[in-house]
C-alpha cells in the first residue's frame, strides 16, 4: 500500500517544473498510479464485513480499516505528494480534479473508521467480559454498563448515532449472549453434572437473557429523558426474538432437571431399605433414567426457533412419561401411609387417593393414544405395559383396604354400640367427699364416628357398605347430638364440682348424692343404642343447672362472710396518740391508757361484725336445709368450717397488731416520754423502767383479751354458748380467749415485745449512769465534810478550789443534752440535770457561809489582839 514516488528531480521551483513537458508527463503516470492505487483499496476497504459474527469482530474491522487508511492518508500528506499536486495545478492538468476527489474521500473514509474505531473501543472490556468473562456476577454488572457506554456512543458519535449501524451492532450484541448461553447450556455435558450444578447454570443463562432485554429497554428510557432528538425505536424483534425464545428454552431445562432431581431424591437408600418392593424402587429409578435419555442425545439444537416444533415434541413426551413415573413413585412410597384428602376418613380416604393416582394416569395414557406413532413405538409398548401393571397393582390395593375394613366394621360396631355413655373415675356407691370421687368423662369412642364418615365416603365411592353401618351413619346427627350436649353437660359439672370448696361439697353432700345418683345410669345402664338418652341428658343438666344456683347463693353469702372476717383480721387494736411538731410527747401512763381506751372502741366494732355472721350461716342453712335454726345437723360440718375460720382471723388478728406495736416498739420515731429525775441516793426515771415494762405487759395482755369478746358457738350449730355457772358465785363464759392466749405465735410474739421494750430501758439506764459522776453531790456528808473543814481552818485559796470545782460542775449541766430519743421513748434530762445543779449551788452555799463565818471569827481575834497590845 507504498504509494510511487515520482522519479523526476523536484528541486526547482513548482512554476520552472509546470513547464517542462517530460515533468510534468512524468508526474501526470505516478498521479494516475496514486488514484487506481487508493481507489482500490477504498473500494477493498467498504467490501469488507467482520470475520465473525461477535461485536468484538465489528471492533476490529474498524481497527484494520483505520490502519490501512491512515497509511494512505500519510503518504498523501507528504510534501513530496503535495508539490505534485501543485505541479500538476500549474500545469492545468485534468487529471488533477479526480485526484482531489479520492483524496477526499481517503480523509473522509479514514476520520470514518478512527472515530468508529475509537468510540467502539471503548465498549471493547465489556464485550469482552460478555464473551469469555467467568462467573454470573461478572455477567450481571457487565450488561447493564455495555449498555450505558452504548448509549454514550449513541448520542456523542457521528456514525452510530445511525440505525443502520447501531441495530447489527446491537443484533451482534445479542448473538454474543446466546452464543454465552449456548456455550454454558450445553445438554451433552449438562445431562452428565449434578442436577443442583445444572439448575444453577440453566438460572444463570436464563438471568443473562432477561438482564439483556431488560437493560436495553431501559436505556432506552434514559436515552430519552436525556433530552437528545436521538431515540432507540429499533425492530424489537430483530434484537429479541431469538433471546426470547432462548429464555422459553431454559425454563423449560430447568423444569426437566427439577423434575429429574425430585424423582432421583425419592430414590434415597432408606426408600429402598424400608420398602416391601426394594426391586419395584430399582426398577423405577431405571425408568427415570431411560425417560432422561432422549434428552441427553438430541440431533438438534434446542435454542434454534427452527426447531421449534421438535423440542415441543420432546418436552411433551417427557412430561408425559414422568408423569406416569411419579405417579408410580408416589404409589410405591405411600402405600403403607397413603396422603389422605382433608376431611376424608384413612380406608375412604387411601381408596379415593389410589383412584386418583389412576386417572392421572389414565389420562397420560389417552394422550399416546391419540398419538398413534408414539403408542406404536417402542417407548409406547414399554409405556403401555407400565400402566397395566400399575393399574392392576392399584385395583388389587383397593379391594385389599375395602375388604379389611368391612370386616373390622361388621366385626367392632356392634362392640362399640355397647359401651356405657359415661365412665368414672372412681366408684360412685362411696359417699361424695372429695372431687376425685365424682369425675366422668363421656364415653363415646371416636371410632363410631370414623366408622360414620368412612360409610358415608364409601358409598360415595359406589362401594357396598355394611347394614349395620349404614344405620349408624343415617343416625349420625342424633350421635353428634348427644355426644355435644353430654360434653356440655359434664363440662358444666366438673366446672361445677371444681368451684366448690371441701366444705361446701360436705355441706351439699346430699345434693351431691343425688347428682351422682343420676349420673350413674349413664355409667351403668344406659349404652350407645338405648333410646333413653336425651331424657337423660336433660334429667342431669336440669339438676346439675338446680345445684349451680345453690352454690352461686352460698357463695354469695360466703363472700359476705370473708368480707367481715377480712375487716376483722384488718382491725388495729393498737393506735397511738399523735403529737404536733415542737409538742410534748405524752407520758407512759398516758400513752398506754390512750391505746386503751381506742382499742375499747374497735373492740365495739369487732363484735358487731362478729354477731352479723351467725344470721348469714342461718341464711345458708334456710337455702339448704330449709330451717332457719342456727342448728341444723345438715349444716354441723359447715359451722365448724366457719368457726375454725373465725379462729384463724382472730389468732391472725393479734398476731398482726403485736407484730405491729413490735416494729413501733423498735422504730427510731418517739411515742411517749419519760423523765430522769434524782431520787437521792440513785438516779431513776419517772415513772420507774419496771412501771413501764408492767403497762407494756398490760396493754400485750389487753390486746390479747379482746378475744374474750368472741364467744364460742355451741357444738353443732352457730349459736352463741351462755355463760356457765360452775358455782354460786362463778360464771364461765367460752370464747376464742383459751385457745388464741395459748397459741405459740401470740407467745412469741409477747415475749419479743418485752424483750425489746426491756432493751430500749436497759440503754437509756446506761445513759443515766453516765450522771453518775456527780452522786458526790449528794451522797457526800456535807455537815461532816463542812465540820471537818472548818476543824481544819484552810487558807482562802483553798475555798477558791473547791468553789470553782462546784461552780464548774453547775456550769457543766447546764450544757448536756437534755433530751435522749431511744427508739419509742423519748427521756426528759432536765429534771435530773436541774437537780444536779441545785445540789451543785448548795454546796457553793454552805462552802460560803463556812468561809464567812471562818473569816469573821478571824477578824474578831485579830481584833481582840489589837486591843490588848
């Protein structure tokens, strides 16, 4: 592609050499050769077509095609190409002009194919991920940006902004993919992998092909919102149909590896292990494999639209024959355990299973027959042979199911109809005392009905069905009927019977009795074909409905009855004076006859409480026994249950409020205060710690005697016993006050009290033993002390001391606390430090009137002397 070089020299000027004639006919051949030369080659270069049928094919044409013609176009640019064309001008030569005009079109075909190369190039990574890239992730994220990078080329090129380029570019685009696809679905190779493996690869090609559709219309949308003039309306279908049809094929795959993976999956070992038939297993998983076969050696190609009469041919033959394998398979795995239509009883329901298997089956078999090459082949002889053998095995399944229960019906029903309509569980002659004694429970065996449902469903099936059990299913809404009221009935009676208590059940002993007397005929007399059983049933519910009221009523009155007996357990018996802020806490005696005095006022309300409950237990007894005398033997259980009660709240009652005043006892907040006061020689308090713990004791003793107010009910009955008289002048009243004074609760809980009102006066005797320091005070003899001084007549300074050592004392006192809170009792200081300090003062007095009557007597003597001298 060297274009000639003139021979001539062409050193001299362009206008000296236009008028040398051998020149310029020498210039005029190689310009001739120059034009044959690049007309040729252009007209080579628009023959050519890519070697292949790839986008990546296309890419490299233009690739050739820039480097043939830029080779051209650079000799054309060479100066010495240049000067013989400016020769040729100045010689006026013609051939000039089509010179210029292949030169023209050179550039133009050359700036064609570089920009073409170029902006092809820069599809040229994806293409190539599309052709041989590895993994279905490299596939999925190529398309979409092949697409993206096409659409720039669209918009921003000079040539494939045109359809007669861009739509081959696009059809080999989509060659590309199915070629991808065929070379991945390939059913020589694919029959021979794991059917897992094959699925994956037939949903990969399959995702590829529809990403492709997919991603090109929507760049067809953003070529459009782009705002360019330039829209994608191209021939769907030259760019789709195959892909299309493509994707139609794969689906198709995968449902055959699906199917074969699902059939081979039921031919697991243990199958094989558990079956009666091992060798009817092997031969169907045979069978699978010679239906699989005529796909692993097809003489055409799948995916070509041109045979697409032959592959519907072979998909529906497959279909076909599997069909009649699975419901071989299905056959074979479920016989001993058959899947039972909703609703349908386990023989019906099998019968009605193994006759559907048939049909489906039939059905396949019709189907060959209307296509009689298929029938009269091979295949369809081993096919025909199949069914038959299949068909006789389930016809003989059929009568066996139907045989054994319609001798097991004829045989049981009669057993069944038998029964009792009730069990117990324990026996109902012994006396109703605990609810485990009066326990049915209906008696209705779920066979009867199984046996009911299966007669109905085998007559449907047109199959002859025992008398007997043709009676029972026509009485069926009758059995249902009882069976549910009986349920309803004896629900309402154990609900009954478990809301009753152990007293109430030894109160309605005999209303009990009687229930159970009647009950008792559905345990031993009446069975499944007596006719008495509705008037059974509504005998039992009318009486169970008669001791439901009672009991409604005696709980009623029962919850009055707790009522009263929690407002009496909740009583405080021990409540405390209240003292304002900044006020004086009251004294022991005060407090404790303050809580008396309240306590003597609940005590009021304790016992008119207690007094209303006889009248209520009178309001059972008249709802019961129809008496309302107090004293009803029906009734002796029932008042001793009450009276135990009443026992228990009154021993929770004292209970309670001396846990009570314990805790206020040991509470850190003062209730009561008491003084500290010198009663020579000791330091005590008023009043006394002994006095204190004597009123505590009382008002333990007191509380505990409010019991005296509940008087016993005489034996029997819930009437207040009179007071005894044991002598002429000795009256016994029976109360609670025996029993609840012993209990060992109450015991414990006063000797606690005790102890701890004795702890809190034994730590404020330790503070008072610290006024100890003082007792000299005034167990000194002071006459003694005085007369003893004064015998020994002390200098002044003396004196000095020892009245600055009482003077301190008197000062001292008068800056201790004067109030010490220990726990409930507060004790008053002043008294006893008011004491301290008058003693303190005495002392300093007589001291004085010593001192003075020492220095007086001095000063006379000292005068005496004076005179004298």
């Amino acid at each position: 592609l060297k274009l000639e070089m003139p021979t001539v020299n062409l050193d001299r000027d362009v206008t000296v050499l236009a008028t040398v004639p051998s020149v310029v006919q020498s210039l005029k051949r190689c310009a001739m050769t120059w034009q044959e030369l690049i007309s040729r080659v252009l007209e080579e270069q628009l023959k050519k077509v890519p070697q292949g049928n790839g986008p990546l094919a296309e890419i490299y044409l233009w690739r050739e095609k820039t480097a043939t013609l830029r080779a051209l176009t650079e000799q054309i640019q060479l100066p010495e190409v240049q000067k013989v064309l400016e020769i040729l001008q100045q010689a006026e030569c013609e051939l000039t002009g089509d010179l210029q005009i292949v030169f023209s079109d050179l550039r133009k075909h050359h700036m064609q194919a570089q920009e073409s190369a170029k902006f092809l190039s820069t599809l040229e990574r994806h293409l190539k991920n599309l052709s041989a890239g590895a993994g279905v992730d490299v596939i999925s994220t190529t398309i979409p940006s092949l697409l993206s990078a096409l659409r720039l080329v669209w918009v921003m090129s000079r040539h494939y902004s045109k359809e007669e380029l861009m739509v081959p570019f696009l059809e080999r685009i989509s060659w590309e993919i199915s070629a991808r696809v065929r070379r991945v679905v390939d059913l020589q190779t694919l029959f021979k992998q794991d059917a897992a493996a094959a699925k994956k690869k037939i949903t990969e090609a399959k995702k590829t092909l529809e990403q492709w559709k997919k991603c090109y219309f929507t760049t067809c949308i953003q070529v459009e919102e782009s705002g360019s003039k330039r829209y994608w309306k191209f021939d769907v279908k030259r760019l789709f149909e195959k892909t299309d049809y493509m994707v139609l094929i794969c689906q198709d795959l995968y449902d055959i590896f699906q199917i074969t993976e699902e059939l081979h999956n039921a031919f697991i070992p243990e199958l094989i292990t558990v079956s009666e038939n091992p060798k009817g297993v092997n031969e169907l998983q045979r069978e699978v494999n010679i239906v699989i076969s005529p796909l692993e050696d097809l003489t055409f190609d799948p995916f070509s639209m041109e045979n697409a009469r032959d592959w519907a041919f072979v998909v529906e033959e497959f279909r076909e024959d599997v069909m009649l394998e699975i419901v071989k398979q299905i056959f074979v795995e479920n016989l001993e355990d058959p899947p039972v239509y909703k609703n349908h009883p386990p023989v019906a329901g099998a019968i009605s299973w193994s006759r559907s298997l048939c049909h489906r089956i039939k059905h396949t078999i019709t189907r060959f027959q209307e296509q009689e090459e298929l029938l009269a082949s091979e295949r369809g002889v081993e096919v025909k042979q199949i069914y038959l053998q299949v068909v006789e095995k389930m016809k003989e399944y059929e009568d066996q199911k139907y045989q054994e229960w319609r001798e097991r019906t004829e045989h049981i029903l009669p057993l069944l109809l038998k029964d009792t309509l009730l069990t117990a569980s324990s026996a109902t002659e012994e006396p109703v005392t605990t609810r485990k004694s009066v326990c049915f429970t209906l008696n209705f065996s779920p066979e009867i009905q199984e046996i009911i449902i299966e007669t109905k469903y085998m007559e449907q099936l047109e199959l002859p069905v025992p008398e007997m059990a043709r009676y029972v299913a026509l009485q069926e809404d009758k059995y249902l009927r009882y069976t549910s009221k009986s349920k309803v009935m004896l629900d309402r009676y154990h609900k009954l019977m478990g809301m009753m208590s152990e007293a109430e059940i030894k109160l309605l002993d005999h209303y009990i009795q009687e229930l159970s007397r009647i009950l008792k005929a559905g345990h031993k007399r009446l069975t499944w074909k007596s006719v008495g059983i509705g008037e059974f049933i509504v005998q039992c519910t009318q009486t169970i409905g008669k001791l439901e009221l009672l009991v409604h009523q005696i709980h009623n009155i029962s919850k009055d009855l707790s009522s009263k007996l929690q407002s009496i357990e909740s009583t405080k018996l021990f409540k405390f004076p209240h003292s304002k802020k900044g006020d004086k806490h009251p004294g022991a005696k005060e407090f404790f006859d303050y809580i008396k005095r309240e306590q003597a006022k609940e005590v009021e309300q304790l016992v008119r409480k207690y007094s209303a409950i006889p009248q209520l237990l009178i309001e059972v007894e008249r709802r019961v026994a129809y008496t309302n005398s107090g004293k009803s033997p029906k009734l002796a259980s029932y008042y001793a249950y009450w009276e135990n009660r009443i026992y228990q709240v009154l021993t929770q009652l004292i209970v309670k409020n001396l846990k009570a005043f314990n805790a206020t006892v040991l509470a850190n907040v003062p209730l009561l205060e008491i003084e500290a006061v010198l009663s020579v020689p000791d330091i005590t308090t008023q009043p006394h710690a002994s006095e204190i713990e004597k009123m505590t004791l009382q008002s333990i003793q007191d509380c505990v005697e409010v019991t005296k107010h509940f008087i016993r009910w005489m034996h029997s009955s819930c009437i207040e016993c009179p007071p005894q008289h044991l002598k002429a002048d000795e009256v016994v009243t029976f109360s609670f006050y025996s029993d609840i004074s012993q209990s060992p609760l109450i015991i414990e809980q006063t000797v606690l009290i005790t102890e701890n009102v004795h702890k809190v006066l034994a730590s404020l005797s330790s503070c008072l033993n610290q006024w100890k320091r003082y007792e000299l005070l005034w167990k000194s003899d002071k006459g003694a002390v005085l007369d003893r001084l004064a015998a020994e007549k002390p200098a002044c300074v003396i004196f000095d001391e020892k009245l600055q050592f009482y003077m301190k004392i008197a000062q001292e006192v008068t800056q201790q606390p004067l109030i010490k809170d220990e726990q409930f009792i507060r004790l008053q200081l002043a008294p006893l430090a008011s004491a301290v300090q008058e003693n303190a003062k005495s002392w300093i007095m007589s001291l004085g009137k010593l001192l003075n009557e020492l220095v007086r007597e001095e000063f006379f003597s000292l005068q005496d002397e004076i005179q004298v001298g």
